[in-house]
C-alpha cells in the first residue's frame, strides 16, 4: 500500500477540537492501497509548557521529512506575557514557515467554493454585493517585516521590512501559475503601497517584469493596499482574480476576506515552496495547511467552534501535496451539503457542536 506521512500539529485553543473533526475526514480515506501514516507533535504554547519553546528541532524535521502537514492554530493569553517574536507561541508557526521554506500561502474566498452557500445567508454584506466574488490570496509568507532583523527596547521598537528581489520573483510566478490554472487567466492583483515604502517599490517594478515577461497571458493590475481594503468591503468582484501581497499586507486582507462569508470559521489556506507539476520543480513541494483562523481561546473547549476551514485543509492538501484532486472535491462537496442542510456552528447562527459538524460531514462523503 502507498503510506502517507501526515504530520498533525493541533496546537492550542480550539486547534485540538478542530483538528480532531479534521483527521476524521482524512480517515475517511483510507484504503488499502492508501493509509495515512499520522504523527501528532506539539506546537506553539502547548510546547512551550513542555520543551520551553514553540516548536522542537525534531518537530522540523518530522516536517521536513513528511508527505504534508496539518496544522491548526496556536497562541492565546496564557503565553501572552512569554517572550513573542519567534519564541512566543506565534513563533512555532513563524519558525515551520521558514524551515520549510513554504514562501508561498494561499488563501481562496470563492463564491464557489463551499463557504458560498453560508455567506448567501450569513453574510454581513449585501448579496448583490457579494454575489459571484471569487478570488484567492497569494501571501509571501516567508520574508518581509515578519522575518527582518528586529529591535525591541524600552522606548523603541523596529521590524526590517525588507524584500529581495528573488523573494518577490518566486511568489509573483507562483501567483502567476496560480492564475493561468484557471480559463481564461485570472489577473494577478498585486497589493503594495509603493506610493510610501521603498519595499513596495520594488515589489512592484519586480512583480511588473516577471509579468510582462515570462507570463505575458497574465493581466496585471497594481492596487494600493489601503485602497484594496476599501474595495474588498465595498465592490469586492472587482478584486476577483489573485491578490498577491507580501507578508503583512497579505495578512491583513486574508482575515478581511473572512468578512465576506462572515466568519474565519470556513476559511482553509494552504502554505507551499511551489506548485506541483509546474515547471523547474522536480520533487514534490512542502506543504503546510492551517485555517486562516486563530487559536480562538474565548470559544475553546466548548465544543462550539467551526471545523470547517480546518477540514477543507484536508481538501486542499489533497490537492496540492498529494495528488488527490478527486477527493479534494469530495470534501468541499460533502462540506458544501452539509451546511446546506443548515447543520452549522454559532458563528454560522447555528446550533451544532464541533463533533457533530465533523461527524455529518464524514457521513456525507
Ligand atoms: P482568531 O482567528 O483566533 O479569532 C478571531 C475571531 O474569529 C474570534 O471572534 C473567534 O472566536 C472567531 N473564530 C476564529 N476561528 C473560529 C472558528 N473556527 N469557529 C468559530 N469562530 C472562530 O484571532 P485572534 O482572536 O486575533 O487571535 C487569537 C490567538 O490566535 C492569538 O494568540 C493569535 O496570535 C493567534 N493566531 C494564530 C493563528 C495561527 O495559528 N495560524 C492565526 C491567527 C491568530
Ligand atoms: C496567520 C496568523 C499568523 C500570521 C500568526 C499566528 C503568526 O495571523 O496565519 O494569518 O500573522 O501569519
Ligand atoms: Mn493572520
């Protein structure tokens, strides 16, 4: 049989609660041509209490040496007044990010995709204004201000926000091979504030060049991350296509995403070092899945908190790491019914616990 090694990294919060939904539905998928090789390891506070930092070498490794990894979220005011930066529990997530250089992370908000059904119901938004949005982050996500040289005294603070060009170029063709996976091409977005930062201005003569060069079938369009933000809340269509943005403006816009269906319960993300079956890559790439959401603490151990964005993880690691694009629909089918059917969690105004949610979801696979 094919073994799959999965390494699961539940975390803290409510990152137990829906990881355990998680890995019911990726159980649902064994067979005995395929089993899932499942290793769980501690991150973030919980491994913090135990090993006195966020992640262990030995947990990179086991990364570095799996098919994929889940992860699900991490913080929360317990560690709070810990040391932050890469040593607080945030850190965890920071470290795996750059260990395996997973310089790419992409996080879809799609009309189409199951948290479609909710947001018809439950969104802030008007529907006419939301109808038909379709659009997916592609967020640098190894470098920028997360990652520059740092200084934290009493009375002042500094976070480097610097690019290189080879780190703007890998992420633009990424998004650019992103876009032309769909027909015709989405256009590329991309999100600076060029007109203020020296790094947004090389972000933009770099994203421009690789462009116009070697994707020439990819529209461009720059966007000033301010204005983006003012779009997205009020003609968000208009940013259909893929929104590439570096490590903090990426960020910001992927959690105000999250307003268009109303609730970072839904949405999955999935954190690559490059597409498979795209050019100049030989090996299979590093993939890391994680909710867009946090760890949630007000709502955790309640049972209360939504599984979906985690199991639709699960879809996405089907289908960027392990070559399962057939059962990656499959999920976000099952997930797409299921809250259809108005089984949903608070956030979604409903009244199923976390269990109960996972369990009708992998009863409709
Ligand atoms: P959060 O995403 O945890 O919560 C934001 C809001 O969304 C809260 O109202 C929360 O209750 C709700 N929410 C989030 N996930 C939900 C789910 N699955 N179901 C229902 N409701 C959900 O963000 P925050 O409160 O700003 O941060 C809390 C902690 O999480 C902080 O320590 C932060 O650093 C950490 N965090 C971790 C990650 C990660 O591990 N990837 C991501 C974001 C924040
Ligand atoms: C996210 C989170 C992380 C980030 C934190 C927890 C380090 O907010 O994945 O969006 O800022 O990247
Ligand atoms: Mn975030």
């Amino acid at each position: 049989a094919q073994i799959l090694k999965i390494l699961i990294l539940p975390g803290d919060g409510i990152g137990p609660e829906v990881m355990a939904e998680a890995v019911k539905v990726l159980k649902a998928f064994e067979t005995p041509q395929r089993q899932f090789q499942l290793r769980q390891e501690l991150i973030g506070g919980c491994s913090i209490d135990t090993h006195g930092k966020p992640v262990t070498e030995e947990v990179k490794q086991a990364a570095l040496d799996s098919d994929a990894v889940l992860f699900a979220a991490v913080g929360g005011p317990k560690w709070d007044h810990a040391r932050r930066g890469l040593d607080g529990p945030e850190g965890g997530l920071l470290q795996l990010r750059k260990t395996m250089d997973i310089y790419a992370n992409l996080r879809p908000c799609s009309a189409n995709s199951p948290s479609a059904s909710i947001a018809k119901e439950f969104s802030p938004f008007k529907q006419d204004v939301i109808e038909g949005v379709d659009f997916v982050v592609v967020r640098e996500n190894c470098g920028g201000a997360y990652f520059g040289r740092k200084v934290e005294e009493s009375d002042y603070a500094m976070d480097e926000w610097g690019y290189s060009e080879a780190e703007i170029q890998r992420v633009t063709r990424l998004a650019a091979q992103v876009a032309l996976r769909h027909d015709p091409p989405w256009p590329v977005i991309s999100l600076d504030k060029a007109n203020v930062l020296a790094s947004s201005r090389l972000w933009r003569r770099v994203v421009e060049k690789t462009i116009t060069t070697e994707y020439p079938q990819v529209k461009l369009v720059h966007q000033l991350a301010d204005s983006a933000s003012l779009i997205l809340a009020t003609n968000p269509r208009t940013l259909n296509g893929v929104l590439l943005a570096d490590n903090t403006f990426g960020d910001m816009i992927s959690d105000q995403a999250g307003s268009i269906v109303g609730t970072l319960g839904v949405l999955p993300s999935a954190s690559l070092n490059g597409l498979p079956g795209e050019r100049g890559l030989t090996t299979r790439p590093y993939g890391l899945y994680e909710p867009t959401h946090g760890s949630a603490p007000t709502i955790a151990g309640q049972n209360i908190a939504n599984p979906v964005a985690m199991i639709l993880c699960v879809a996405l690691m089907f289908r960027y790491s392990l070559n399962m694009e057939t059962e990656a629909r499959q999920v976000e089918d099952a997930v797409r019914k299921v809250l259809d059917s108005g089984v949903r969690t608070p956030d979604l105004g409903g009244t199923a616990g976390t269990k109960e949610v996972g369990d009708v979801i992998v009863s409709a696979l």
